[in-house]
C-alpha cells in the first residue's frame, strides 16, 4: 500500500473511505453472484435436474478448497494490513510471499490426494445413488480438484489486490471474470453440450486468469506492495501467524460444507432425488446474498485492519456502524423479493417444471426467512477477523455447526423436509443475535476507548 494510501486511511473521512472501498466490493461480488444466478440457471436449464442434485451433492468438496483459500487469503490480507498500519513494510512483503508459496503447496497436494480418492469421494456424497448423478458428479468433481490451484488462487488474488490499495482494479477483475464465466458456460454447456465437466472447465479457465493476473499485478510496478523473485523464499515460522489469523475463515467455509452435506443426506433420507434439486435452487440463491454480503465485509477488512494496526478506535466504531446498517438493508431487501416471489426465481432455473417449481418455491420460502439476521452473522465474524479478534469469530463458526447438526437431525422427524429447510435460518436468527451481541459490546468498548 502507497503511503498516500496509508494516509488517505488514517486521514479521509470515514464515509468517504467506506464507500470507496465497499462499493467497488460490492459491484464486484454483484457481478458475481449475478453469474452463479445464471450458473445455476445454465446447469438446470441445458444439463438438467440431476445435474443440479450432483453439483449440490459434491460441492462441499468444493467449498472446502474454497475454504483453503478464504484461510490463506484473508490471514495475509489482514496480517498485511496491520503490519503496514504498524509501518512494518518488509514484514508485510514477506507475508505476501509466504501466501504464494502456500497456495502453490496446496495446489500440488490437493488433487494428489483427492483424485486417487475420488470414487470414495463420491460414495461418501451420496452421489452414487443414480447413474446419470453419478456420471456429472465424477466429471465435475474430478476437474475441480485438478484445478485446486486457481480455484484457491484467485482468492488471495482478489483478495490482495484490494487489500493493496486497488479496490477498483479487483472488482474490474471480478466483473470480467463473471462476464468471461457467462460466455463459457454458453459455449461449454450449450454450444458443446459437455454437462458439468463444462461448468468445471469454465470456472477454472477464468479463476486461471485471474490467478494469472494476481501474479503478474505483485511483479509489476503497479502493486504498492511489489515482489521480486529473490523475495519468494520462505519463512515457515511466520507461516502458522498468517493461518491463525484466516483460521476462522476456514472454519465458516467447512462448517458451510459439513452443513451442506448434512443438508444434503437428510432430503435423501425424508424426501426424494427432486427434492435436493429443489435445495439447489434455494441454496443458489442463497449464494447470490452470501456473496454480496461477503463483498460488504470484503470492502470493510482493509479499513478495520488498519484503523487496528494503526489503534484508532474512532474510526473503528464508525466502520462497524457503517457495516451493519447496509447488511441489514440487503438483508430485508432480498428477504422480500424471495417471499413475494419464490415461483419466479424457480422457475429461472428449471423452465416449465411444475412439480420441480412447486418444490423448489417451499424451499425457497422456508429455507431463506433469516436472511438480515445470516447477514450481522457473515459481517460479523468477518470484521471480528479483520479486528484480529479470532476467538471471538469462532464463536459465530463454530457455534453453526454446534447447533445445526442437531437441529438437522431433529427438526426432520418432526416435520419431514420442512424441518430441514428451517434448521438453518433458525440457527442463524439466534448465532445472528449473539454475535450482534457481541459486536455492540465491541462498540462500547471501543467509544470509551476513543473518549480516553
């Protein structure tokens, strides 16, 4: 970060600084979750609904490489940030070399492990229990995890490019990336017909781009924060620093795949193969609200990273304020749209299938009702991250799976699938309160700390 970056952050108005980084964040992740709309709407549409039920069926996988990345990404984003607010520029340099040497160690460890485990890989998803399932579930998946390395990649590069002091150029990265997406799925999945091995392979041609161009950007004289290539050498005792710190992100990612699959296992227990096409389209839109809310909590970590490291609790409380008020808001908008029109969305995704759409609209309904209160939840722990408070952002991921693998196991024997569309929205109306508890005390602590 340029130190007229640095002083634009300790010196701007805090609006004007939460705008300028949030709204690019939020353009961006717009753009993108626009994309795993149409995604979605592409795999039901030209594939089919058992690709729905595979993808759905395998993406925990997925989301745990996700989760890799989000750790990595994030701990570098935020240890860099606070050792430039502390003015420690070469530690920040050498954190960001250790974040490409990792990444390119799981790249190599990932599909070293998961494609000679595959077929119990797939076995252990349910994802054998119908040929044609099975069949896209092993295409996409196989592909995915070749592809480990840009998947993770393009994480750290959105990540650390923002967090670089170039929110603008991240999200240009993210819009052309989502709009190259759209036009590959056409091609792949559309003009070659080629099922899910297709949405694999244009999701990795585009992650492999913008990996490419993170790389490129922290070589070139545009990066604030530059590499040369004597600088990649490893320090492996500031390593376990940079993973603590994203630890949390990790945590919420597979507690997101545990769930799905626990999701997952429970609708083949108590309902039919539709019905877990019918959460596919619940739990895409669901990505679409993940998403935008992520990009507001994205657009945040650079500034309370910094107001951190640089011990400024004014401003901090400000940027909390800031935050909250605007999930909220998305909260309550999406919450409407989804309860006024729950047949519309499904039937974007599956065309005329009234069975399928009459499913999917009850899914939509019941499993999307706490979306303002899932929103405190994501910004919450995500600032708690950035303010280097760990612990208490486990409290938010740990406590999900500590509730809802219960309420997975219970509220179905009472009330069939139902019972497992609202066991999450209910587990995030009560981790939302308390986290939101959390963040006031936060608060209060941090106007007496500025008042001193």
């Amino acid at each position: 970060m340029s130190l007229q970056a640095r002083a634009d952050l300790n010196q701007l108005p805090v609006n004007t600084q939460f705008w300028r980084y949030v709204v690019p964040s939020i353009a961006g992740m717009l753009v993108v979750s626009s994309n795993v709309l149409i995604d979605g709407i592409f795999v039901g549409r030209y594939v089919g609904a058992h690709a729905l039920a595979a993808i759905t069926l395998v993406y925990p996988i997925v989301m745990l490489q996700i989760g890799l990345g989000a750790m990595i990404s994030m701990g570098a984003a935020t240890r860099i940030s606070i050792l430039q607010g502390a003015g420690q520029v070469v530690a920040a340099k050498q954190t960001l070399a250790n974040t490409l040497i990792m990444i390119a160690l799981l790249g190599i460890a990932l599909p070293a492990i998961g494609i000679s485990q595959l077929e119990h890989i797939l076995v252990l998803l349910n994802a054998d229990n119908a040929a044609d399932v099975l069949h896209e579930a092993r295409a996409y998946l196989r592909l995915m995890l070749w592809g480990g390395v840009v998947n993770i990649g393009q994480i750290a590069a959105i990540f650390l490019i923002r967090n670089d002091g170039q929110p603008k150029l991240a999200t240009l990265l993210v819009a052309f990336s989502a709009l190259s997406n759209i036009a590959l799925n056409y091609l792949f999945l559309v003009h070659f017909q080629l099922g899910l091995a297709g949405a694999a392979m244009a999701t990795l041609l585009v992650e492999g781009f913008i990996t490419l161009a993170g790389l490129l950007y922290f070589f070139s004289p545009l990066a604030h924060l530059r590499l040369a290539l004597a600088d990649l050498r490893a320090d492996w005792a500031s390593m376990p620093a940079i993973l603590g710190l994203g630890f949390s992100s990790l945590l919420m990612e597979a507690n997101l795949a545990l769930l799905m699959f626990a999701h997952n296992y429970q609708l083949l227990e108590y309902g039919k193969g539709n019905d877990v096409a019918a959460y596919a389209i619940a739990a895409y839109t669901e990505a679409v609200f993940v998403l935008l809310i992520h990009g507001l909590a994205m657009g945040m970590q650079p500034l309370l990273s910094h107001a951190t490291g640089a011990k400024d609790a004014e401003r901090l409380v400000q940027i909390l304020r800031y935050g909250l008020r605007v999930s909220v808001v998305i909260g309550v908008l999406l919450l409407a749209t989804v309860q006024l029109f729950p047949a519309t969305i499904a039937a974007l995704y599956v065309g005329n299938d009234p069975v399928l759409i009459a499913l999917a609209t009850d899914a939509l309904r019941w499993h999307l009702f706490a979306l303002p209160f899932d929103g405190i939840l994501i910004v919450g722990v995500i600032a708690l991250q950035a303010m280097a408070l760990t612990r208490l952002a486990m409290v938010g991921t740990l406590g999900k799976t500590l509730l809802l693998i219960p309420a997975l196991w219970l509220m179905p024997q009472w009330w069939g699938v139902t019972g497992i569309y609202t066991a999450l929205p209910l587990v995030n109306m009560l981790l939302g309160s308390i986290i939101g508890l959390v963040l006031w005390q936060q608060l209060r602590r941090l106007r007496k700390t500025a008042l001193e």
